[in-house]
C-alpha cells in the first residue's frame, strides 16, 4: 500500500512539476507589441514609429549591391504605416532590437519562403522551420533564387571540422569565371579563371591547382554545428545550394 502511495505521489510530483514549468515558460516568453512601422531601411531593417531600430531575426536580405534587395526591400515597405504585432527578443551588437514580426503572418519567415531573404542565425526552436522555407524556395526558383543553367550539376559536401568543401561537377567542363561562394554570413570566395570537374576549395592558405583552391582566410568560414554552402553565378543566379545540420 504505501508502494502505492509512493508511486502516486510520484506521479502527481511530476505533473506538478511539468504545469509549473510550462506556466512560467509562458510567463517568460517574449509577449508581442503592437507598433507602427514608418520607415523601412532595407529588407531586413526597418524603423517604429518610437524611432527604435529593428532587425528581423532568423533573416540576411540582400546588400544593396546585390541581386534581390530591391524586391526584398519593397516587400517589407508594403507594410510602412502600418502596425503590426512586434515580438522582441533583445538587441543585437549594434544596438537594433532584434524581433520577430507578425501581420498577421510571421512577416520573417515570409521573406524566406517568398525568397526575399536568406535564413541566417536561426532561433534554436526555428531552426528545422526556416531550413525547409529555404530549400523550397531555392528547389522552386523564387525570388532572389533564380536558377542558373548549371543548377543541376554539382554535387557538394562540407567538411566543417576541417574547413573544406568538395565540389563536384557532373555535367561538361564549366568555367566560373566570376562566380561566388557564400556561408550564411557574408564571407565570399570569389573564382578567378577557374574550369570545374572536381575540386576542394580550403578555408586555409595555400597555392591553388588543379584539385585545390585556397580561400587564404586567417579565420574559419564553417560553422561546426550548422551551416550552408551557396554557390552563385556571375549574374546572381544560384548554382548550387546544401545545408548541413538543421
């Protein structure tokens, strides 16, 4: 009998334990705001009516000089004097609120799916969420992800741990002349009069050949946990595209 006991007691300990936590989870989480947005900067940055800067979290949109800022750009300022619900999650290194945004819809993971926007150090919890809007956004040529002829060719893989990529071409010989590779941030290797059958590209230094080419950073380019390789023609166009670790 007192076994019994012992073990109900247990269990409504546990339940107990499970309510509380979800209480005070809720309790803690970020409560959106209603604030009016008057002026959006870029695609990723936008200005409130209290004149505080916020940066969508989970999102890069392109630079200015870079293929797809206009329309990511002229996707937010749709929603200028307008207000919306604003979740804020703290500020950034440069002193921007970081936030996610709804009207209704989750405005952030929006840019991705409409390929307005890159994923870019994703919440924890989004992580699988934002993944897969980038990689249907990418398979279906929308938006800022505009296929090149080439998109089809190339097999990649990532060596984090050892900062190395290994790119494949199967289709004829293909010069790259001008063609750029990307991480989620914004480090760039960009190709000199290269032609591509099969080749590891170094983070490190060295003196490029036939099979290697070398990115001569003195830091590391990929993430050991998670990350994504973007190869991008001369003209913007995307050629390649693997994710790793969501």
């Amino acid at each position: 009998m007192k076994s019994k006991k012992a073990l109900l007691l247990s269990i409504f300990l546990t339940i107990l334990i499970a309510l509380l936590v979800s209480i005070f989870s809720e309790i803690d989480k970020p409560q959106p705001s209603a604030v009016k947005i008057t002026r959006v900067i870029d695609g990723d940055t936008l200005v409130t009516e209290t004149g505080e800067t916020i940066r969508l979290v989970n999102i890069n949109t392109p630079e200015k000089s870079e293929f797809g800022y206009g329309e990511a750009k002229e996707f937010l300022s749709t929603f200028e004097n307008k207000s919306v619900e604003i979740e804020f999650l703290g500020p950034d290194k440069y002193g921007r609120s970081l936030a996610r945004i709804y009207y209704p819809k989750y405005l952030n993971l929006e840019l991705v799916e409409r390929g307005f926007a890159k994923k870019f150090l994703v919440q924890e919890s989004e992580t699988k969420t934002f993944d897969s809007a980038e990689n249907l956004a990418v398979q279906n040529s929308i938006g800022m992800w505009k296929h090149s002829e080439f998109f089809d060719c190339f097999e990649i893989e990532v060596f984090p741990k050892k900062e190395t990529v290994t790119i494949k071409n199967n289709c004829n010989e293909i010069n790259v002349l001008d063609w750029t590779i990307q991480d989620e941030s914004r480090k760039k290797y960009k190709f000199n009069n290269t032609h591509i059958t099969q080749l590891t590209l170094h983070s490190s230094s060295g003196i490029d050949n036939s099979n290697d080419i070398f990115w001569n950073l003195e830091s590391d380019v990929w993430n050991n946990d998670r990350d994504t390789f973007y190869l991008f023609n001369e003209k913007g166009e995307i050629a390649a595209h693997e994710s790793y670790g969501y």
